[in-house]
C-alpha cells in the first residue's frame, strides 16, 4: 500500500485563548489594505471601488453520467451545491454592498457572485447552459451545472473558464461523479493554472474525517487526497471542505479573500494556510462540525473545526442566489405540464444509519434541524420559494421532518391555513413579506408538495390513527406525492439491513410494506418507491422475490411508480467495509465504460456496484422490472417521475 501523506494539524477549532498581538494584526492588515482600497477610483455604479475588490468565481456540480442515451438522470437542482454555496454567497453580497471597512465578512478583496436574480430571470429558467451576461452578471449564472460529462460538457467548461478567469472554482461531487470532478479540475488549472480548486460534496465527507481520538486524519482508499498522494490522480485540487461545510466554506473563502495580492489577485495555497492560522489566533469561530484540508507538496494541512451548534432554519436558503429549475410530472398543472419544482430540505440528513446509505447524520458533522418555531420557519421559507416560482415542492430530508410527528402536525395546518389565504392580508406576517403579488398568492394557493416517508414511520412507530391523521393534514395541505423505500421484500436480505427499525413478532417487512402503502393509499396519496438489489444476502431466488412481490403491490394499486436501483459502494457505508471493497472503489480513473447494463440504473458503473451481482445478474433485474412492473417502472424516460434527493 501507498504510503499515507503527512499531515500537519492546526487546532482551529480549539485553540488557546486569542492572542492580543494577533488580533491587532488581523486589524491592522485589514485597514491597511481597505485604505488601499479606497484610495483608488471609486468609479461608476452602486458599489463603489467594486472593480478594484471584485475577484472572478465559478461553481460547477460534477455530472454523473456521460452519455443521456439510455441511462437514468438527475431531473433535479443542484442542491449540495446551492446549500453549501448559501452561506458565503450570502456574505459575498452583503460585503459588496458595504464597501471596503474591516468589520465586513469580506473587508477588502470579495468574490464575485454578481447580484440576486430578479422575478423576470427566475420565472425564465430553464435547464440548460446558463447565459453569460457580462453587463449583467447574477449569481445564477456563476454556477456551470451540466447534467452530462462529454465533449459538449468539456468544451462549454473550457469556454467558461476561459471568460471568466476564475480566482477560485469551487466543485461538488458524489462519489460516481468525483471522475468528472477531477477531470473538470484539470480543465481549470490548463487554463488558469493559479486558479485555487475547492471541492466538497458528499463523496468528500464519507472520505475525509478527523478523529479527535489520537487526533489523526482518516483517510479513504477512495478519497482525493489518497488519489492525489500515491499518484492515482493529478495533483489539480487545493483545497478541500468535508462535513457540517455551510461556515467552513465561508470561513475558507474569507481567508483566501484576505490572503490574495492586491494587485494581481494571485494566491497559494501556503498563503491561505498562514491566513486560516491568523485567523484562528485571532479569535474568529465559526459554528458546524467539519474539516478544511489545504494540500500542499509538502504536506496535508488539516483545519478540524468543532464550533457551536446552529438552528438550520436560520441559515439563508439556498435558492436566494439561484433559480428554480427542476420540473416534476408528478406535479402537475391543469393542463398537464410539469410545475416549476423547488427543493427543500428542514433536516440536513437522516436519524437512521441503513448499512447501505451514505444520507447518516454520522457522516455529515450531525443532525441539523430548523429548530426555532420549525412550523412557521418551513412555512416562511416555502413562501421565499413560491416568490421565486415556484409551484411545487419536494422535501428532500431522509425523512418528512424527520419522522416527528407534532412538526409534521404544526407544518401541515400552517400550510392549509396559508393555502386558503383569499388576500394578501391574510398571510402571517412572515409570509407577506415574500407573498407580494396577486400571481404568487394564487401559485401559493395551489401549491402541491411532495416528501420522503419510511415504512416504519407509517406503522410500528405510531399508532394507527395517529398515522392517519398525520397523513389526511398533509393531503389537506397539498401533498400529493410520497416516495418510500422498499429495498427488498425478501426476508432473508431484510434481516441484514439497519432499516426495518422496530420489529414486531408476525409482523414481518413484506407485511409493513404493504400496510404502510395501504395507509397512504387510503389517504387519498400516490406512492412512488425505490427499490435496491445487490444488499448483502441477495441471490437470485431474493431477487425473484422481490420483483414478484413489488409486481403484486403495483396490481393492487398501491404504487404509481417503482425505481430499481443496483446497490452502489459509497466509501463509508457499513456494507462497503461489509463486503471488503473500501479499498478497490475507483472513482477516480477518466476513463471508465459506463455501458448497459449498468446505465440503466442510478450511478451504477462497472467496479463498484454490488460483489453480490455479476453483470447477468444485473440485466435479468432490468429485463424482468420492466417485463413485471411495467409502466410503473423508471426508466431513462420517465426517471422525472421522482424528485431525486440532494446527493445529485
């Protein structure tokens, strides 16, 4: 094995008492450099001296597929990225308008977010390339989202980069889109060879992670900087943020703001390190539970920071800076056509720790909620959303709220009271604030939604009717989708996975599958459901089983929609170190085939699906889901059916 790179600590997140001297000197730095600053030509516009602070940026969302012929897409926004990006947008905008002075978030140099989208650009959003707009440039318009990795992507990303001369290039990935990642990354240093790459995302979680026990980092087989290390990769990235990242990232950009040349906007990474280091000195903390690494030759320095907790809700949203694009059939309009679908998420991961998934709050830094008056909270952040356009929303948390009953209650009569609102005047006062015009009360008082449920939560964790109270509110306050996982409907695999969470003698998981999908059928509510092969204990027997048995659910009319999904290795899952592969998952070689059978389902690629399934396997599951389930079966076609959750 590879060597492991060196790794040099620097205790941020607990570091002794700030010192006196290093506060003056943060001062003094800033003060020196503001002036600098505003001696020069204020020039025209609403934010003076802005072109002698402004430094270019460019976001980018890794794709995770290279081909739209036959294989499964992400419908939805890109919403790791808008999430992660919410906070130092946020601080970006607010600095520009304040001008230069030592108490902003970004005191001389500050990124170049452009402005917030207004009403007209928003409600003519589409997917797509987004337009360069030089004399009128937004925040929309910074983020480079293409859905496929392929030459028209490569030329695209190229002929961005090459107009905007990016200072820092931000990527978020998953784990099957960190190829494209990599990839995207050497686009940027050919062409901007000082540009500083940050990448974050899920796949930089599960394979990042300092351990204050020995106080050591953990480091994936999988992870970038291993790749990077023992020379699987080009050293093309920088800088990289894993965890709780929304202040982390924030923090980063500061010091990388506070750290460039005046004059000619260069940095290194060493710099930003000094500058991260005179920042802790100096006292500044930040909430969240999450990780800076700063790669240089030398070394992997590593920033743990272990802050205050945070109410979610309070955090600014994520579409402030962006447009809502996604569109979901399963949200109709009167005339047929899909609504304009906003994302939205109350919970940042999920309670529960299925040996599969990579959605725990174990791997995120912990669980994050809105937490100060939850239900009025959620309810002012929907109305942002229909303010923006939007006509739908899906909650992507793990789990409606997740899974507490008196926030589902509190959420769900606020909206129905909010819905049935004939004026403006009627709103609470939080919502008048967004709710403005006759178009967006109307698109509020249609609005639908749609969220993520367990089988569990719709039977053993309450009683029945509780259950059906619960599910008539949401049906009264617009929902009219729900998506469940069933995974299996074979016991002999069912046992070996952490989700059927309360067991009850004679009440198997085929049976609470069932009732559950009863229970909101009876509601009035269409279910769409996903199903995982590959889990440990599957055989073909299994696998026979349980296309029957989703086959049965779909006669019966309690699915309008059923996913099959090959079991994916993300690198910090329990049945990844299960089955032995932390160490083979490659997700960072160019060129790897994606090719049938594998592209018919969700980031499925050869090398790192299930050891429980060769390649026959894998085309008998497609040919006899879509023979069994028929229509109700996703397919490249109809994958827009569901809302995919904010991993994309």
């Amino acid at each position: 094995m590879p060597s492991r790179p060196t790794v040099v600590h620097h205790h941020f997140a607990n570091p002794p008492a700030a010192a006196a001297a290093d506060q003056q000197r943060l001062l003094a730095r800033r003060t020196t450099r503001g002036a600098r600053l505003r001696a020069g030509e204020p020039g025209d516009g609403p934010l003076p001296h802005w072109a002698a602070r402004r430094f270019p940026v460019l976001a980018a969302l890794a794709p995770v597929m290279t081909s739209t012929e036959g294989e499964i897409t992400y419908p939805g926004d890109p919403m790791c990225l808008y999430t992660a990006l919410s906070v130092t947008v946020d601080e970006a905008l607010t600095s520009a308008a304040r001008g230069p002075r030592p108490d902003a978030p970004f005191p001389d140099l500050c990124p170049d977010w452009g402005r917030r989208p207004d009403t007209a650009y928003r409600l003519g959003a589409e997917h797509g390339p987004r337009p360069w707009r030089p004399d009128d440039p937004n925040t929309d318009t910074t983020v480079f989202d293409p859905r496929v990795w392929d030459d028209r992507a490569r030329a695209e990303l190229q002929a961005e980069v090459r107009r905007r001369q990016p200072r820092v290039f931000l990527v978020s990935t998953v784990s099957p889109g960190h190829r494209y990642a990599l990839e995207m990354a050497r686009i940027v240093k050919r062409e901007v060879p000082s540009c500083l790459v940050v990448f974050g995302g899920r796949h930089i979680d599960e394979t990042i992670r300092y351990v204050p026990q020995g106080d050591r980092l953990a480091l994936e087989y999988s992870s970038t900087v291993r790749a990077i290390d023992d020379g699987r990769c080009d050293p093309v990235v920088d800088l990289l943020v894993a965890g709780d990242g929304y202040f982390a990232l924030a923090l980063l950009m500061r010091a990388i703001a506070q750290a460039m040349d005046l004059d000619d906007r260069s940095v290194g990474v060493p710099e930003v390190v000094a500058m991260l280091d005179l920042l802790g000195s100096a006292g500044e903390r930040v909430p969240s539970t999450s990780l800076i690494c700063a790669l240089t030759e030398e070394a992997v320095h590593a920033f743990p920071i272990s802050g205050p907790r945070y109410d979610l809700g309070e955090l600014p949203s994520p579409y402030q800076g962006f447009a809502i694009r996604a569109r979901f059939p399963i949200f109709p309009r009167p005339d047929g056509t899909p609504s304009r679908t906003a994302h939205m998420m109350v919970s940042n991961a999920c309670p529960y720790h299925c040996s599969f998934c990579s959605e725990a709050a174990t791997l995120s830094g912990g669980l994050r909620r809105f937490g100060r008056d939850p239900a009025a909270a959620a309810l002012e952040r929907v109305c942002e959303y229909v303010s923006y356009g939007a006509e739908a929303v899906f909650f992507d948390d793990s789990i409606f709220w997740s899974g507490n009953f008196p926030n589902i209650r509190a959420f769900c009569t606020a909206l129905t009271q909010a819905r049935s609102a004939e004026r403006i005047e009627d709103l609470p006062q939080r919502c008048r604030h967004w709710i403005t015009t006759d178009d967006a009360l109307a698109r509020l008082r249609q609005l639908q939604f749609g969220c993520q449920v367990t089988a569990d939560l719709m039977t053993t964790l309450h009683k029945e009717s509780d259950v059906q109270e619960i599910l008539t509110l949401m049906r009264e306050a617009g929902c009219t989708y729900v998506y469940m996982g069933i995974e299996s409907l074979s016991a002999q695999v069912m046992d070996n996975v952490h989700k059927n969470v309360r067991r009850v003698e004679g009440f198997g998981w085929e049976n609470k599958v069932r009732t559950a999908l009863e229970r909101i059928r009876d509601a009035g509510i269409p279910v769409g459901s996903s199903v995982l092969f590959g889990l440990h204990g599957e055989d073909q027997a299994s696998i026979a089983e349980t296309i029957e048995g989703v086959g049965r659910l779909i006669d019966d009319g309690l699915l309008v929609l059923a996913s099959p999904n090959i079991l994916t290795y993300h690198p910090a899952t329990a049945i990844t170190r299960m089955h032995g592969v932390a160490d083979q998952l490659d997700y960072h070689s160019p060129k790897v085939e994606n090719r049938p059978p594998y592209t018919f389902f969700e980031e499925a690629f050869p090398g790192v699906v299930s050891r429980q399934l060769d390649e026959a396997d894998i085309w008998h599951i497609h040919q006899m889901t879509e023979k069994r389930w028929g229509s109700q079966r996703n397919s490249a076609a109809a994958d827009e059916m569901y809302a995919a959750p904010t991993g994309a």
